[in-house]
C-alpha cells in the first residue's frame, strides 16, 4: 500500500485573491473558494521535494465570501522559451516592449480570505531509498511553523501574497452551504508527457456548513478542455 502522510492543517489569508474560472477568457472572474490547484501551490511553496506529491483532503472557509471588482494593466504575451535559450547561450537579450504587450482588464477577486486548508502527501516514484517520509513531515512543520518558504506563497495571482500560518483549532468556518459549481481540480500534466495537451481536471464543488470536501483524484471529472 502507498504511502500517506497524516493530515495538516495550514492557515492560509490575504486581502485580494483570484482563483481565475477557465470560461472567462476576456476578463479574470474568481471562483468563490480557492481550487485545491492554487491550495495545493501554497503547500509547494514551502515544502517541495521531487520525492513527495501534496494532495488536498478540504478547504474550511472562515470568512464571509465577498467579491471586488477593478481594473488593472496585463502583460499579454511573455518572452519565449526558445528565445530565452538563445539569450542564455548568446548573451544578448531579446526585445520585449511592454507597451507593445499591456492590456488592461477587469478582475472580480474575492477580498479579505480565510481558509484552513486540510492535506496530505504521498510519496512518489522519484523517492529514493534516503527519502524517509518522517523526514519531510517533521520538515514541513518546522518550516511551517518558522514562516519559511521557497517563494512567496500566493491566492491565485503573484500580485495576492498569502499569510500561511499552522491552524488554530478553535477556528470554526463559516455557516454557509451552497453548490459552487464546477470547480478546476487540477491540471493533468502527466498527459503532455505522452504527448497529448494539457487537460484540465474538474469537480462537481459542493460547500456544507463553511467546508469544500475535495474528492481523490480517481474521482475528477476530464474534461479533455474548458467547460
């Protein structure tokens, strides 16, 4: 039987956040609750090891959900990788002309977040035989509890910086229940390795009483694209 971790509890906070919805494609609207994808980047930003892949059990909403709308300028394309090979081996940078590039659009984010995020680790097939699972959970804690990460954790966009703390148990969440939807899982990475794009994964999202229980990934919907 595989491996898995006990269970952690991170407290996770921001003023804005914008878990973008693949549907929008103009302008950036948030789903209600963070997706387990942008929870899951939370949890790699301050533990990430090739040996270890984190898996989100639930997200506890703690705050009452509330959006905010505003407009902001967006860099619409990005220096190739080719190009930034070139530049590596050549020294000379490309031009890029932000100008040429800024667009301004409307984001809905959500405003003042709380959540206690709910997870666990497995160990993967990149483990190698010093890669002793007490090991990366003692190391987790420690880091947690330290403040330490490898970036800047973040809600969604690099601009939404995420507080991350150990949960406090007498926390309670919010006393809300609601159908959210079809909701971004994740994205299927191991597909673009056999050659086919990348393909979203999805969930039927489901809030009861403050909390978004997130279903084993055997369970997802793939979707194979946008919804």
């Amino acid at each position: 039987m595989a491996y898995r971790s006990p269970p952690f509890r991170v407290r996770v906070r921001g003023d804005l956040a914008c878990f973008t919805r693949p549907e929008f494609k103009a302008e950036r609207v948030s789903y209600e609750v963070i997706t387990p994808s942008a929870a899951r980047g939370i949890l790699e930003a301050i533990l990430w090891k090739p040996a270890i892949c984190w898996r989100v059990d639930q997200v506890e909403v703690l705050a009452p959900i509330r959006f905010t709308g505003f407009r902001r300028n967006e860099v619409e394309g990005r220096v190739s990788v080719a190009n930034a090979k070139k530049a590596m081996k050549s020294g000379v940078l490309p031009d890029f002309i932000v100008e040429d590039q800024r667009q301004q659009r409307h984001t809905l984010a959500l405003e003042h977040v709380d959540y206690i995020i709910t997870a666990h680790f497995t160990m993967t097939d990149k483990a190698g035989p010093d890669d002793n699972p007490a090991k990366f959970e003692e190391m987790f804690q420690r880091r947690l509890a330290k403040g330490q990460c490898f970036h800047q954790p973040y809600l969604g966009c690099r601009e939404f910086p995420a507080h991350v703390a150990p949960a406090d148990a007498a926390t309670r969440p919010i006393d809300l229940s609601k159908s959210l939807g079809l909701m971004l899982y994740d994205i299927d990475f191991d597909a673009a390795g056999n050659g086919d794009r990348l393909r979203p994964l999805f969930f039927r999202a489901e809030m009861r009483t403050g909390v978004v229980t997130v279903p084993p990934r055997d369970q997802v919907i793939n979707a194979g694209g946008a919804p």
